[in-house]
C-alpha cells in the first residue's frame, strides 16, 4: 500500500472513531446529557453498541461491493448479487409468517433467530445461483443466474407478504434497513465474519490482480479462488443483511469513493473500501437519528438518497462534454 493510501485509510479510520462518538452522543431523543441517570445505560448497551454495529455493517458492505466489482470486473456490480438479498428476504418473510414475531417486539432469542434465518437464507440464495450457473467459471452466466434467481425469491417473497399481511411492517423495515435493534452479540457477529471475509479476500485477491489471463498462465487454480471469493463476499454480504437489513448504495458507492481518492491495487481496495463503509453506514445512521429527532428514518433511505445523488453526479460528471 503506497503513502497516499495509506494516509487515506488513516483518514478514514480517524473518521470512523469520530462518527462513534457522534453516533453516542446522538440519539433520536437527543443529545446524550452527563447528568442523566440513564446515561451509562443508554451509552453501554444502546448507543455505542449500535454505533460500532452500524461502522461494521458499513465495513461489511464496502468490502462486499469491492469483491463484486473485482470478480465480475464490472464498477456497477455491489453486494446483493447472485440472489443473496433476495434469499435473506424470504427467509425473514417465511419466518416471521410462521412464528407471528415482530421486528420491533422481538425478544434476544426471536431476534438471533431472525438473524440466523436471514444469513441462511442469504448463503442458499447465493448456493442456488452457483448451481444454476453450474460452477463460477463463466461470469455472465453467473450474473444472469444471479438475476433469475433474485426475482424467483422476490416473486416468494411477495406471495408470502400477501398470504401473511401482518408481515408486511416487519418486512418494511427490513427492506429499508434498520440498525435500531444492533446490540453488543451483533457486533461480535459481524467483526467476526468481517475477519474471515477479510483472509479470504486477501488469499484470493491476487488473482484478481493478475487477470483471468496471466492467472491461467501461471497455473493458479482460478476456478477454486473464484470460489474462495465467493464466498468471503456470501459471508459478508448474509452477516451485514442479517443484522440489518437491507441498506442500499454503501457497497456499491464505497469502492467508487475510494478508486476517486487514490488508485490503488484490489487487496488494499478491499480493506480501504471497508473502512469507506463503514464510515458511510455510520454516518447515515447518525443523520436518520437527528434529522427529524424524535422521529427516526430508515437508515436505508438516507443511504439511497446520498449514495443515489453521488452517483447521479459521477454520471453527470462522466458523460459531460469533453474539452
């Protein structure tokens, strides 16, 4: 990793920290006072909790996305292809149908249940699109399977909805991303699968920096480092949906951030896009608490609003006239 890259990802981390502590002292009732008696309480098990939830999200996201760029050499692929956003949906939606359980009124033991649900759902929607595509070899035929298996599950997932109405806020607020209910067993979770996502990513990252090509050429064995790819960004993708849901735009938009700040090679986009992230999730689960405080918004609408806008003006900025 070159000096700037380096400064780059220091930039970002030293962002990241100062988001946590806005993410403490900012809630949807307010600033956090010292002299509330309540103010241990609410900072240790709501407030930083569901601050270091949201940055490891965000990471999650970001180094899903670069993965889904670098593999299938598109900018535009981000982390819910090949069917794995879709999966978690249906899962969420059969479980909540089945048991009758809320989002909201979960209890510890219904909401790990959700998020188990969601994350088996997101690995059996992705272990449906290799099975179609009949192996990772070929990468347009990996994404279209990706794309048909998306809209069977999501065709599921809305005949569900219809035969199980009162479903239908808890499904919202999955669709729209919610970080509310993150606590301390998320954020184990999720630095957990961020670590395992990461080894893979950096053994099999090399090939992604080589070419398909030069890989060949070499001998290295590209359909199992395709795999191995795979499924570090499965791994990310189910563990960040499973904890909160769907947020649009921060997988997609982070590698883009980063490739504007400095080029650099695929393993150091990878860690740098997770830290870009995570400071995005974050940073748009601090405006959906204070923006219209009391009242909160979806984190994911402040992520399509802001990640939309960027990209509408990178298009704007790319398609220009020329001088």
């Amino acid at each position: 990793m070159n000096l700037k890259a380096s400064s780059l990802l220091l930039g970002l981390l030293t962002l990241g920290v100062l988001l946590v502590l806005a993410g403490v002292l900012v809630g949807s009732s307010g600033l956090l006072g010292l002299h509330d008696d309540n103010a241990a309480l609410i900072l240790w098990e709501i407030r930083l909790p569901r601050s270091l939830g949201a940055w490891c999200a965000g990471a999650l996201l970001g180094m899903a996305g670069a993965l889904a760029q670098g593999l299938f050499r598109n900018p535009l692929a981000d982390p819910y292809l090949l069917g794995s956003a879709a999966g978690a949906g249906l899962a969420v939606a059969l479980t909540l149908a089945l048991t009758g359980i809320s989002l909201q009124a979960a209890s510890t033991v219904g909401q790990l249940g959700l998020t188990g649900m969601s994350f088996v759902g997101t690995l059996l929607g992705v272990a449906f699109t290799l099975v179609l595509a009949r192996g990772v070899e070929q990468t347009l035929r990996l994404l279209l399977a990706g794309v048909i298996v998306g809209v069977v599950l999501n065709a599921g997932t809305d005949l569900v909805t219809l035969r199980a109405p009162d479903i239908l806020r808890g499904m919202q607020a999955f669709l729209l991303g919610n970080t509310a209910l993150l606590g301390w067993t998320s954020v184990a979770v999720m630095a957990g699968a961020a670590l395992l996502a990461a080894i893979a990513a950096f053994i099999a990252s090399p090939a992604l920096a080589l070419g398909e090509s030069t890989a060949r050429s070499l001998g290295l064995p590209l359909a199992r480092l395709r795999l191995v790819l795979i499924a570090a960004f499965a791994l990310a993708t189910g563990a960040a949906v499973a904890q909160t849901g769907i947020v649009a735009f921060v997988g997609l938009v982070a590698p883009h951030l980063v490739r504007a700040a400095t080029p650099v090679r695929h393993g150091a986009l990878v860690l740098l896009s997770a830290a870009a992230g995570g400071a995005l999730l974050l940073g748009a689960d601090v405006l959906a608490r204070g923006l219209l405080a009391p009242q909160e918004l979806p984190v994911g609408l402040v992520t399509a609003l802001l990640g939309g806008g960027y990209l509408l003006v990178l298009l704007h900025r790319r398609g220009g006239p020329r001088r």
